[in-house]
C-alpha cells in the first residue's frame, strides 16, 4: 500500500465476480533450509509472471507476511477458469515450481507446510470501504466508486 490517500469514503467497484485466491507457506523448521528456501523463492517469480500479463487473470494481489513462522499472498483473479488455467499452464512458472515442491516435500517430510483456499464470490456478494485510504486490497484489483449517500449501512448496499 503506497501512494497518496484518497479524500473520503469509497467502495470497490462490485459489478462482476471475483475470485479470491490466498496462498501461503509455513516454516516448520527454520534449519531446514533446503526444504522452503524454494517455495518461498517460487511465489515471486510466479507473481512476477502473473503481473506482467494482463490476460493470465490475476488482477491484483496482495503479500501477507504473518511472521514469524507464516507467509502468505492474497490474489483477486477474474474467474476461476484463468485461475486454473494458470495452474495446469505447462509453460509458466507453476508447474515446475509445484512439482519441486512436491520432491522437496517427499524428501524432507514435514519441514515445509503449504496451503491454499479459493473463492469464487458472485457479482454484487461483497462489500467494501476504504476511508482515506490509497488504493488498496480488492478497490485496488476493481478500482472504486463512491459510497452511497452518507449514513448509508453495508447491508443496504449488500441488498440492493
């Protein structure tokens, strides 16, 4: 998050789906280095691929760094199918990252833990405001609109 705050209050632009994608890591033990030093090397490369590509899906993302044992990075794609799409790709970055994850893995038991959740959340579904805030989280992927009139609740704006 950088840049200058915007004045007042705005919300992310909801008029389509998203697909929320968190992905993360854990060390579980910091001496085997050999073991996560990889993946947690893997994911910049694969953001990097990802960004430079407006088409891949990924429309934004975010790192979560959740010291001192956890990593994460928090992704807003366009659908489900680019997201797959990227992760079944044979000439990206994934692939081969996941299948040395998946040697390291075999190799050195439990010293590296992974996970991921994927969300596909319907067009009008979320909600969200940013109160003099630069551009930031899903408003960032989106871009913003002006809230409502003032006073206006997230419920109100969810149900209509």
């Amino acid at each position: 998050m950088s840049g200058k705050p915007v004045q007042g209050r705005v919300t992310a632009d909801g008029g389509r789906e998203v697909v929320v994608f968190l992905i993360g890591m854990r060390f579980n033990s910091w001496r085997a280095v050999r073991s996560w030093l990889p993946v947690f090397l893997a994911m910049p490369r694969m953001i990097k691929e990802l960004a430079r590509d407006p088409d891949s899906g990924m429309i934004g993302y975010r790192l979560l760094p959740g010291l001192p044992r956890h990593f994460a990075v928090l992704q807003y794609w366009d659908s489900k199918e680019k997201l797959f799409a990227y992760a079944t790709d044979q000439g990206g970055e994934h692939r081969p990252a996941w299948a040395a994850f998946n040697r390291r893995v075999r190799e050195g038991r439990d010293k590296v833990g992974f996970w991921h959740e994927t969300y596909a959340v319907p067009a009008g579904s979320y909600e969200s405001i940013y109160l003099n805030m630069p551009s930031f989280g899903l408003g960032e992927a989106l871009g913003t609109v002006p809230v409502g009139r003032r006073g206006e609740r997230a419920a109100d704006r969810m149900a209509a």
